[in-house]
C-alpha cells in the first residue's frame, strides 16, 4: 500500500469530490496541519511515496532523505516557492500544481482588503460592536489609478474587477497579454518603478523569485504617492515587513492589506499586524468552499495521474511520471 502525507489543512476541512477520489486510490492517508517547517518535514520524510502538500517546506535535505521512496510531489496551488523543484528534477520527482483555480477568489480578496482600508471598514464595525458610534470619513475607489504588478491570472482578474469599479489601470508584466490589455482599456507600464510612482493603489501578483524577494522595501516605497495603499495577495516575502511597517505608522503609506506574511503564523513581535493602517488576514484569500474544492479535486486528479503512472493535468517540471505505484 502506498503512503501519502496530506497537510494542507483547507484540503482537509473542507467537503466535496476530492476526499471520495483521495480514499478511491486505496493509499494509506496521514495527516498533518501544515504548513509545516522544514524541521517537521525532516521529521516526517522517508515513509512517503507521495506529498499532496500546500506551502510546507520541502528543501534539498527534506527531498534527500525522502529517497529513495518519494516519487511524487502534489502542490495544492500555484505558488511552489517552498520546494527545491530544481532538486526534485534532479532526482527525478514530478512537481504537479493547480493554476487557474483560485483566481476568482483571491481576486475577490483583493477587494474585500482595499475597500475596507478606503472605507476604515474593521475601526467601525468593532466600534459598533463594542457599543460606540465612530463614524469615520473614507475614501472612494472610483477614479483612482490602481497599479497591477504582474498581469498573470489573478492579476487579470484583479483588472476586471477595478475596471468595472471605475478605476484607471496601470499594469507591469514582462509577458504583457496585448490583447487583455486592449480589451480592458489597460495601460502598460515599462517597470516596476512607474507603477510605484504613479498609482494611488499596488497591487502586488508577481511570483517570489530571487529578483522579486523583498522588492518593496524603504527606498522603493520613498517612490510611492504619499497615502498610497498597498496590497499584497501574493506573498510576504515580496516586501520587506519592517520597512512597510515604518512606512505605515509614519503615513507615507495610507493603508497595506494583506493576505500573506514572511512568517506564518507570526510571532507576537512581528511589526506589521499591529501596524498603523495594516490589515493582516491569516492567508485566507483562496479560502472558499468553491476554491477549495477546484484546487483540491485538480491536486487530488494531478496525484492519482501520477500515482497511475501518467502525466498530470499540469506539472511545473520537465519530469515523466513514475512508473504505477502500487
């Protein structure tokens, strides 16, 4: 019997199709809740012949002592940041992932964390909840420049949305979609940097890369319009949290939602949850019922594919399957 170890945890929570097709392969399921550190991964690693995993690290020493069983890794998701796919390759380990099955959802995020910054939404409702009336003034969306960078899925989806709330676009990708750009009346921006200058509102959608780590920091930021927003559906590490931080309670920044952080789940002296004008939810944004059960059902099909000794509906590496396990 094969093992599989399953850790992510909406995965597990959540009902639907993925469960009845997880039990079908006839495997020994364990169960985590990650994501887990590289120092459980190790702890873990070796009993496995496959990871259906989220955004647990799976480093060169955590591929290493999987061998030589491990012969399959299924991210549950896009981002594959947290594994060495490089090191997978090199030992030959398939990398499934799931593109195009949450971008409605974290899209939908997107806005559910500008317009609350814009509308002072959270200081209100725990006023009235707590017996006060606060009435704060806010601000409109419509008629604002919202600066995209990166124009992939999501960011696209993002575009749509802002379009039909009235604001201006103004997007960076280095694979710019023309025929997106023209159908939605988006503007092309020749950097990063122009988008920083130039917008009211960031929105960040670019993968975590070397180039990417840290790209907003204290001297980008200086470039910004003063009480611009930020928001950050992508990944903690694209910015530099302290900097942010400052940024915020100075008021260079006028509000940074999020969805991600660089440590998960934060220490209680991390500087941006109780930042001035930070909203932090607990990486949430592809959280629905029907997000969930797109990406759980596409990571489960991906695994048995593989499992079956076939290709799976979309792989990240240049890898065959292996042969049928089982």
């Amino acid at each position: 019997m094969i093992r599989i170890l399953l850790t992510t945890t909406s995965y597990q929570d959540t009902p639907g199709a993925h469960h009845d097709l997880l039990e079908s392969l006839g495997a020994e399921i364990v169960r985590e809740r990650g994501p887990l550190p590289e120092s459980r991964m190790l702890a873990l690693a070796g009993e496995f012949d496959a990871f259906l995993c989220g955004d647990d690290e799976i480093t060169n020493a955590v591929i290493e002592k999987s061998l030589p069983r491990l012969k399959i890794i299924a991210k549950y998701g896009i981002g594959v940041d947290k594994i060495d796919v490089a090191y997978a390759t090199e030992k030959a380990i398939p990398v499934s992932f799931c593109p195009g099955v949450n971008h409605t959802t974290v899209a939908e995020h997107v806005f559910t964390l500008l317009l609350s910054l814009k509308k002072n939404l959270v200081a209100q409702v725990n006023s009235t909840a707590s017996g006060g009336w606060q009435r704060m003034t806010g601000h409109e969306i419509m008629g604002k420049k919202l600066g995209i960078i990166g124009l992939g899925r999501i960011g696209k989806e993002v575009a749509v949305r802002a379009r039909a709330f009235g604001m201006d676009v103004l997007a960076y990708d280095i694979y710019w979609d023309e025929a997106f750009a023209s159908k939605h009346e988006l503007a092309q921006a020749d950097s990063m940097e122009q988008v920083l200058e130039a917008c009211d509102v960031v929105s960040l959608h670019t993968f975590l890369t070397e180039q990417t780590r840290g790209m907003i920091n204290a001297q980008s930021i200086a470039t910004m319009k003063d009480g611009a927003a930020l928001i950050n559906c992508g990944r903690g590490e694209l910015v530099v949290s302290a900097d942010v931080a400052d940024a915020l309670n100075s008021g260079k920044l006028g509000g940074y939602g999020a969805d991600v952080l660089d440590e998960e789940p934060p220490p209680v002296d991390h500087p941006l949850p109780r930042a001035k004008n930070a909203l932090i939810t607990p990486h949430v944004g592809s959280r629905t019922y029907e997000s969930v059960q797109r990406q759980a059902l596409m990571a489960t099909e991906n695994l048995a594919r593989l499992a079956r000794g076939e290709k799976p509906l979309a792989q990240v590496n240049d890898v065959p399957p292996p042969d049928p396990l089982g």
